[in-house]
C-alpha cells in the first residue's frame, strides 16, 4: 500500500509500510502490523506463508528458497494473486473507481508463476493510455506487467499528496488479482513523472526493486525531504538524461549521479544527444539494467 500525508507540503509524502502513519521510508511491510512482513502473519517473514525461512517448510536453516514458493528461485516473492487476464485494458481500484489507469499483461503470463511488474508515470501532458505505449512491446518480450496511472490533474502533473494514495490503491489491487513478483516492482517516470519517481522510490525503497528515470531531477525530492542518503534501503538507480534538454538541464542529472553514489547506490548513467526527450533505446537499455536488481540486494 502507498499512502500519502493528504498535503504533500514539505514532507515525506509517502508511505508504502501500510501504517497510514505518514512514514516515509517504508519498512517493507504492506500489511501496516510494524512487523516489517508483506504477509501479515505475524511472523516476522516477508512471504506471508508463516515460516520465519521463507521456505515454507517449518526450518529456519533454509533450503535456498525463501520465497516458499518451492522453485528454487531466492528472488521470487509470489503476490498468489487468483489470475486475471492478458493484455490490454483499463483498471482501477474500488477505492478509487473513477480515477482509472492502463494494464498491460504480456500474453506470455502465467498465473502460476510471479511476474515482474514496472510502475511507469507519464510526462507532464501525457496519459496513462498513451504512454503505455513506450513500454508495450519491451513488456510483451522481456515478461514484465505494466501498470501505468494517470495523475489527478488529467496528465497536466503529479500531486504526490492526491496522486499517491490512488497509486497504492492500484498496485494493491493488480497485486491482489494477478500473480505478481513483489520482489521486482520497479518504478519508472519521464520528465514530471520522473521528479515525482524521485520521491516515490527513494521514499520507499524497500518495496521498489529499482528506479529509472528519464528527464528528471532530484530536487523535488531534495525539497521534500526526501534523501539518497537517508533512505531505508540502497536502491539502484538508471539515469538517462539528454545534454541539450532545454526543460531539465544536464546538471541536474550529474547532480543526482554524484549525490546517489556518495550515499552508496548503484547508478546507471547514460546521456545522449537530445534534449527533454526519451532517446532512442533508452527504455531497453533501462530495462536491462534494473530488471537484474530485487528488492533483496
């Protein structure tokens, strides 16, 4: 669950714990019982299946899997959500059923096996719908779902204290109806929707696997509060930033470089000859980089 204080006015804005305390770091823990668990067992694990382990066996030593979900795979964190469909189609949560986003499930999903997921928020100006787009074909062949919200204000921007509370509704819900790998979620934003991705992975960083940014500056994040240095978790970072971008100068893309490694994140950095745009390759290339982290490095 994402919540936000209701203001967003100098603060932390969110809050991915599920406490509906107005903490910002994020503790990992979605069912809001402060034991640090997704489960909301109990029992301090983050799997939910009532073993410490996470192998789902009753032994603390562990047998390698400590998902319980008896592949193998230390890195997938089933959600056991019932199924749902494939492909394209409009969604929203039943807190919030007038205020819609975009789904895209690859037809290569299996409900019986947890998938990655990519939360993408549009530009300034964009919508859901549109910018879902940029991400299609790269989901269709890598096996990723994406989830795309549109802001409160139609696209014009992002409020985190209105915008948040609906994004935490939407990820609970796809969490609940498809099988999703809540150990790979990944946040992605572009120019506004990169400002506000900022904020949003830095301040919960233990829920998001990786960030990518495409156009954005960390001082939305700066003025927030919110900082590399004092996070929960070490999440990496891929940033792709144009030299010529006339909106978001290149400065701002170093600055947020320099200030995320000094406080001992992986980052990715690429420039590339446009201005406030996404070059060419930069969602593959991004892809490619964050899709190997989880949110247990």
């Amino acid at each position: 669950m994402v919540q936000g204080d209701g203001d967003g006015a100098g603060q932390r804005v969110v809050d991915l714990a599920g406490q509906g305390d107005g903490e910002a770091t994020g503790d990992g823990d979605k069912t809001g019982d402060g034991d640090g668990e997704r489960g909301g067992d109990g029992d301090g694990d983050r799997t939910g299946d009532g073993d410490g382990a996470g192998d789902g066996d009753g032994d603390p030593t562990g047998d390698g899997d400590p998902t319980g979900d008896g592949d193998g795979d230390p890195d997938a964190c089933p959600s056991n959500g019932a199924g749902g469909n494939v492909g394209l189609a409009a969604i929203a949560s039943a807190q919030y059923p007038n205020t819609p986003g975009t789904i895209l499930v690859p037809q290569s999903y299996d409900p019986s096996e947890p998938m990655p997921m990519m939360l993408a928020l549009h530009g300034s100006g964009d919508t859901d719908d549109n910018f879902v787009n940029l991400w299609a074909g790269i989901a269709e062949a890598e096996g990723f779902i994406v989830l795309v919200p549109e802001s409160l204000s139609g696209g014009a921007s992002w409020n985190p204290g209105g915008d948040t509370p609906i994004i935490s509704a939407l990820l609970d819900t796809v969490e609940a109806q498809w099988n999703v790998d809540v150990c790979r979620v990944y946040l992605t934003g572009y120019s506004a929707g990169a400002h506000y991705g900022y904020m949003l992975g830095l301040a919960n960083s233990s829920y998001f696997a990786a960030l990518g940014v495409q156009a954005g500056s960390l001082s939305y994040a700066e003025q927030g509060g919110i900082w590399p240095n004092a996070v929960e978790r070490q999440i990496a970072v891929d940033i792709h930033h144009g030299v010529n971008d006339p909106g978001v100068p290149f400065a701002h893309a170093e600055h947020a470089r320099d200030l995320l490694e000094g406080a001992g994140h992986v980052v990715y950095f690429h420039s590339h000859p446009g201005g406030h745009e996404i070059g060419p390759g930069n969602p593959q290339e991004m892809w490619a980089n964050i899709s190997t982290h989880t949110v247990m490095d």
